[in-house]
C-alpha cells in the first residue's frame, strides 16, 4: 500500500478503487506537501560515517518470560494440524510515553533455528503489517466468511521465521498512551521505534540473536526498510558490534525515489492503455517531478489522468475490483480456502476477522478498532524526497539489496523502480532475463553491481497476494542467494 507524500502521490488505500476519490484526495494531498517544503525536511539526505547521531541510549526492558505469555495457543477458524509455533504481543519502545508496538511472529515449522529471521513491514505510511500476514505472505490467508483460516502453503514462514511488526504506534494495535505521539509520525520516528522494538524483541526472543536478518516489505516500505537497515548498520558501526546481524533488504513495489516513481507511474498508465496520449503528454509538459513547485495546470493534468483510470484497481490493472462491501462478509461468496483465489474484498474480510474480540484475545491485542490503514497523510513529519543515497549506502556496507517488482501495479509500477535504479547507473553484471518457474517464465531478472531487479509476472501491488507461488520463489532466492547465479529455475510447489 501506498500513500505517499509528494505531489501526484495520492491517498490509496487497496480498497478504494474510485479514482476520482484519489484525485479529490491528490489536490488536499499536493496543498499539504507544500506547506512544509523546508530545507530540514529532510533528515536523510545526509549521510556519512563521520557524523555521530546525539546518543540516545536505546531503552531496553526487562523481557524475560514475556515470549512463553506471547504464545497463541490457537487464532479463532485456524485449520486443524497448525504444526509451527506461533507469538504476537506488545514490545514497549518507550516506557515514559507508554508506546508500544505490536508484533506477530510466526516460526518455521521444520528447522527454524537454521533458518534467517525475516522482518516483514507494509507500507501506507500508516497501513498494517498485518495485511501482509493475512492476505499476503503469512501462514493463514482468511476464508471469505471472515470467520475462518485456511493454510497458505507459500507461506514465507517455509523457509524463514518471519516477523511482522505494525509501526508506528498508531498503526493497528501498536499504540501510545501520550496521544501526542500520534501527531507527528514520520519516517526517522518510525526507524528509530522500529529499531528499539528489535533489540527488546531480540531480548525476549535471544535464541534468535545470531540468526541472519533480512529486512523485507512493500510500497511505502521502500522507505521504512531501507531507512531501518540504516539505522542498525549505525548504530552496529556505533557499538562496534554486529548487535543485529543485518545481512540484506528486499523491497517490493517500493516507493524510492519521488521524482522517478511519479514519472515512472505516468508512464506505465500511458503504455498500459489507462491514459490518452494528450492527458499523458500534458502532465510530462506541465508537471515537474522534481519538487512541487508544478503548475495548476499539471494539477489539472494529474487530476485528469487519475479519472481516466477509471473504477479499476491501480493496485493489480487486470484483477476484479471489489463491487459490494454490504454482502462482502457472509458466506454467500464462499473462497473455498483456495490460495489461487485472490478475494477482491479482502479488505473488508481482514477487518471483520480483526475486529472480532476473540480473534484480538488469541492475538494479546488489546481491544481496538482496528483498521488496514491509519490516515497519516497531513501530518507526516517527514518524508525522504529519494531513498537511492540509502540503498548506496547499504551496497557499499556489503548489504545483498533485492528490488522485486509485480508488473501489473499501476500504482508504484516496474517503469517507477527501474526509472529509480537507472539513477543510481551502477554496472550491469547479468544482463536482463527471465527466470523460470515449472518450464515458464515468472518473471524477469537483472542483476547490477550490488543489486537485483527481479519482476513477478501477473503480480500487482502486493506481489504474495497475486501470485503466492512466483512470490515464494523470488523469497525463497532471496535468504540463500550465496552466488548470484544459482537462482532455482525449476522449484517444485510445496
Ligand atoms: C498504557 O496504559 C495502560 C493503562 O494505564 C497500561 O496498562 C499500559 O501498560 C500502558 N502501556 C505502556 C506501554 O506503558
Ligand atoms: C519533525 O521531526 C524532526 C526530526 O525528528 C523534529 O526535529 C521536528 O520537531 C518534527 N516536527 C514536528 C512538527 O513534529
Ligand atoms: C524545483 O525544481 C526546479 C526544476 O528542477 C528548480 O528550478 C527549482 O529551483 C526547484 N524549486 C525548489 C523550491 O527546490
Ligand atoms: C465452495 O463450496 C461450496 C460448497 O461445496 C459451493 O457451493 C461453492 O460453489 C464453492 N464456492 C466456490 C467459489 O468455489
């Protein structure tokens, strides 16, 4: 999901498929990214090892038997033979405010002390990790009664321990009893709570302490888990010890980089039959990508571009869009627990179950309404124009960075992360090329010099939901890319 900050970024929630309610939003959107243009607004944009942060000793509370408390005995409607063990509960970042953060924890089933430990983060800002543990990645996706679970057998939990966490407080269950900390969330706030939830959940889980961590998400994340990888490369050089063992990211569909996102998002709707060749030339005329200093006339151009969109999903151009909210969640349009099916309403489905207080007591939430997404928009703190100096660093720190891309996203498409990486001119080592899933192409690879561009072919937005399997692959490369060539072309479905 994304909701991002800069002007043409509009408001977009998976549900709202209307996209003249995203063009209503993009004016409030464009209004709000102008009045605080300011040359601080950037905490980011500076990055050298001979700064030295203020030190802020990281808080760290007692954690000791919290994990056994953690443990769900059993999530309401899950299927029978759950063989993994499953944890999810509250980690304090900030004792004097009372903020804590939620987290969902799922390990392997087989072997999951030789397994890396995976951090999961959705995007927004402001939408729930959850959402990529429910309808995405996870163990369990969620039967359209919205009552019951059904196993999802390409779930990353296969060959990794993944972590879910929902950040900021605010964001579904996490939460701060100082509601002052709602007011100005932001991407270094987020990093830096991110970053404390860690060590504390690395205390109450140390088993995992020595375990390769990745960092990977989607959308909006293309901030946060770059910004996190960062902030512990920091704060390991600041310790002079490998505090978390940091070893890669992996970013889906992620927002990088305002200026070749924006453009690269114009221009997947123009080659992909969205917009007519006269809205498509006018915003490249008027618009400029660059800051937001664009033209009224650009406005109108953005705002013409989104309506001829359409009611289609800008998350998936060729998936069915959710028709009737009302009759989504009764067991008139039952899924059947077939991962294949990818249900249009799933957003009301994942609230209902959310929002059911027994499901919040198996979960150790507290009682909350919870929702997908928080609406953070007006009052982001700050926003990194482009997160390219990041991932230049994190190359440079020997960090394995993956780029992988669904190419039916019209939202943060593949021309957005490619116009992104093509910034960054680093060497090609393997030139552009498919990979195989089952004697078929699942999309396509490039490898540059420290970073890979992958593409799931028939993924959208949120690349698991789609296509699990092709998803699964590309995940399953990632932790045990040792050689950047093995890549497993014919991987048999588990
Ligand atoms: C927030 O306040 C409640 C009620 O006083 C308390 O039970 C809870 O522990 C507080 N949360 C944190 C993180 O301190
Ligand atoms: C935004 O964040 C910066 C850096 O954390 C902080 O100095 C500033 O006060 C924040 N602004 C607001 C309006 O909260
Ligand atoms: C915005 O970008 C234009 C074109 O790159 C540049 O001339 C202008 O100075 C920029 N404005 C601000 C406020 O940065
Ligand atoms: C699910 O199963 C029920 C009962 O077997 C059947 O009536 C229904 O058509 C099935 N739905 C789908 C979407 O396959």
């Amino acid at each position: 999901m994304i909701k991002v900050l800069a002007a043409f970024c509009v408001l977009a929630l998976s549900g709202l498929t209307n996209a003249d309610t995203h063009a209503r939003k993009l004016y409030n959107l464009v209004k709000t990214k102008h009045s605080r243009e300011s040359p601080e607004f950037d905490p980011w944009s500076v990055i050298d090892d001979s700064t030295t942060d203020e030190d802020s000793p990281i808080f760290i509370g007692p954690q000791e038997g919290l994990a056994e408390l953690d443990k769900i005995s059993e999530l309401p409607g899950q299927p029978e033979g759950v063989d993994f063990n499953q944890y999810s509960g509250y980690v304090t970042v900030n004792q004097d405010a009372g903020r804590a953060l939620f987290y969902y924890f799922v390990e392997s089933p087989k072997d999951s002390s030789n397994k890396p430990l995976v951090l999961w983060l959705n995007g927004g800002p402001g939408c729930s990790s959850l959402f990529g543990a429910m309808t995405e990645l996870g163990p369990f996706r969620i039967n359209s009664d919205a009552k019951t679970l059904f196993r999802n057998k390409y779930a990353w939990s296969n060959v990794a321990n993944v972590l879910f966490l929902e950040c900021p407080a605010g964001v579904g269950f996490s939460y701060s009893n100082t509601t002052s900390d709602y007011d100005h969330p932001g991407d270094k706030k987020t990093a830096d709570d991110s970053y404390i939830f860690l060590i504390n959940w690395l205390e109450r889980f140390p088993q995992y302490k020595t375990h390769d961590f990745y960092i990977t998400g989607e959308s909006y994340a293309g901030h946060y888990v770059p910004q996190l990888a960062y902030t512990i490369l920091r704060n390991n050089k600041k310790t002079k010890e490998n505090v978390i063992n940091i070893k890669g990211i992996a970013i889906g569909n992620a927002w990088i980089d305002d200026e070749a996102c924006t453009r690269g998002m114009f221009d997947y709707w123009w080659s992909h039959a969205l917009n007519s060749d006269e809205t498509h030339d006018s915003i490249f005329k008027y618009c400029n990508f660059v800051n937001d200093s664009s033209s009224s006339k650009c406005h109108d151009s953005a705002r013409k571009a989104w309506g001829e969109l359409g009611k289609i999903n800008v998350y998936n151009i060729y998936a069915p869009i959710c028709l009737n909210h009302e009759e989504t969640v009764s067991n008139s349009r039952s899924s059947n627990g077939s991962i294949d099916f990818f249900d249009p309403c799933w957003e009301d489905i994942l609230v209902s179950y959310l929002s059911d207080s027994a499901v919040q007591k198996a979960f150790h939430a507290r009682p909350t309404s919870w929702d997908v997404c928080r609406e953070y928009i007006p009052i982001w703190n700050d926003s990194a124009v482009s997160i390219l100096p990041i991932l230049k660093y994190l190359i440079e720190n020997g960090q394995r960075v993956w780029v992988f891309s669904g190419d039916t996203d019209a939202r943060v498409p593949i021309t957005s992360s490619r116009y992104a990486i093509n910034i960054m001119n680093l060497p090609i080592e393997k030139a552009w090329q498919p990979w195989y899933l089952n004697e078929e192409v699942g999309g396509y690879l490039e490898e540059y010099k420290g970073l890979l561009l992958i593409t799931i072919r028939g993924a959208g937005h949120s690349v698991p939901s789609f296509q699990p399997l092709r998803a699964f692959v590309d995940v399953y490369i990632v932790p045990s890319r040792d050689n950047p060539c093995s890549l497993p072309l014919h991987v048999k479905p588990i």
